[in-house]
C-alpha cells in the first residue's frame, strides 16, 4: 500500500486521513494566534482585507446569464478556500470562513458544493491540474532525464516560493483532510513514479537491485523537503530546496556522488 505521509514535528508521520469535522455556519472560538501545523509548517497569520483574484459579478440585475454568473461565483470560491485553508488549516476552516472571504451568498455556495470537503476537493484539483500544465510547458521531455527531474523540480520550488498557500494546500494539508483528500494526494504523487523510474534504466552494472518501494520513498522524501521552504522559522531557502530535493531524487538511480554533483549544477543554472 502506498503511503507519503510526510514526518511531523516530533518525528513520527501524519496521523494520516481523518474524518473531517462537522461544517458548521459559526466560526468556531478564535485562537490565540496561528494554527500549529505538522512538521512545523506555518501559516500566515491574516487574511483579514485580502481580495480574493476573481472577477466580481455586480450585484442586482446585470443581465449575465446564470451559467457566467455560477462559474465567476464558483472562482472566488475556490480562490477564497485556496486562501483561507491556507491562513486557517482545514480543520479550523468553516463554510461561513470561505463565503465571507468569496464575497459569495450560502445559497450560491451550496448549488455549486455539498460542502466544505466537496469545496477542498475541488480546489486541489484544480492546484494539481495547474501544476501538471505548468510542468509540461516548462519541462521539454527530450532533455535528459536527470535535466528533466531537476526542472520540474525547480518549477516546483518557484511555485511554492510564488504562491506558498497553494502549495501548503496541497503539500499540508490534503493529508488530513479526509479521505477522499488524501487519496487524491496519492494520486498525485503516483502521476510522478514513471518518470521518476525511468532512472532505473541508468543504473550502473553491478548496481544492487532497488526495492519496488524506491519510487514511493524517494517522492515521500522530496515532498517532506518542499514543506520546508513553508516553515515561519528558518524556512529553507528556495536554493537549498532545489539542491536538496534534487538530490534526493536522484541519488537512488545515479548514486549519491553524481546526483550531489548534478544537483549543485542544477541549483546554479
């Protein structure tokens, strides 16, 4: 069974899927400042004021037909939830957070989702989706494979370092929030296990025999190391990132020696 649970703080792994809480219109007690995260990742402390980057659909008569109308609203609040789960987590996030921040009615919200679980999902699909077109514009697959994984890695890193809550959306918090979350988290991180074995092939002679796990460590590995460029205190820098994660996923194909050299190449192109 696969499993990228990432390590938290104390060294174990996340608890893994959880039940998410009953959605409940009433913010639930304020806390006294931002929410602990697993493995120390942290959370902007405000999004008090932020403008959700949607486009606003007047109110009263506009004359915009109803479907125009239901997907400008569906935007802001998938960019709304993107934002807020961001600064709250997910557990601590309520519908009423996420229409307050859409600028949205709960009529419009609950025709457009079941709820706050439904909502979660739909917007980490669409992180995942644009990530995957992100990557396959920037990343030529007839570069050679190490120049392939450092890329993608790289395009990686300048997402996170550009829109850390969609990434802490993704890399934090689609692990406990739910199960549906995190098998989609899975499946996420599978689109990666082909290409990442094509280094198999490059394997010296003579080289042992790597586990059939390899893929599923190594990514688990990569994805612990992104989370630290998210951390409040002494957050990795991006150029740390990139070395080491780029390290990491290729050591078990081409050694620890060359994949230290490729990476330290790679961080300086």
């Amino acid at each position: 069974m696969r499993n990228y649970r990432t390590p938290s703080g104390d060294g174990s792994t996340f608890a893994g899927p959880c039940e998410p809480p009953t959605d409940h219109a009433t913010d639930p007690p304020e806390r006294p400042g931002p929410r602990e995260s697993p493995a120390g990742v942290g959370y902007p402390r405000s999004v008090a004021g932020q403008e959700i980057d949607a486009v606003v659909v007047p109110t009263g008569r506009h004359g915009l037909p109803a479907d125009i109308v239901a997907e400008h609203q569906r935007e802001r609040i998938l960019a709304a939830t993107i934002a807020v789960v961001g600064n709250r987590g997910y557990r601590t996030t309520t519908v009423d957070h996420i229409v307050k921040a859409a600028k949205v009615g709960y009529v419009a919200f609950y025709e457009l989702f079941e709820g706050k679980e439904d909502c979660f999902l739909a917007a980490l699909g669409r992180i995942v989706s644009d990530t995957r077109t992100e990557l396959a514009e920037r990343v030529s697959t007839e570069l050679p494979w190490d120049e392939q994984i450092s890329g993608g890695l790289r395009v990686l890193v300048e997402l996170i370092g550009a829109e850390p809550e969609r990434a802490r959306f993704v890399l934090v918090e689609a692990q406990g929030a739910g199960r549906d979350a995190y098998r989609r988290y899975e499946e996420a991180m599978d689109e990666a296990v082909p290409k990442l074995a094509e280094g198999r092939a490059l394997r010296s002679k003579g080289a042992p025999e790597l586990s059939a796990a390899t893929e599923e460590a190594t990514l688990t590995g990569v994805a612990w190391i992104l989370q630290q460029m998210l951390s409040d205190e002494d957050g990795s820098s991006p150029r740390q990132t990139l070395v080491a994660a780029t390290r990491v996923a290729l050591a078990p194909y081409l050694g620890e020696s060359e994949a230290a050299k490729l990476a330290a190449s790679a961080a300086k192109s």
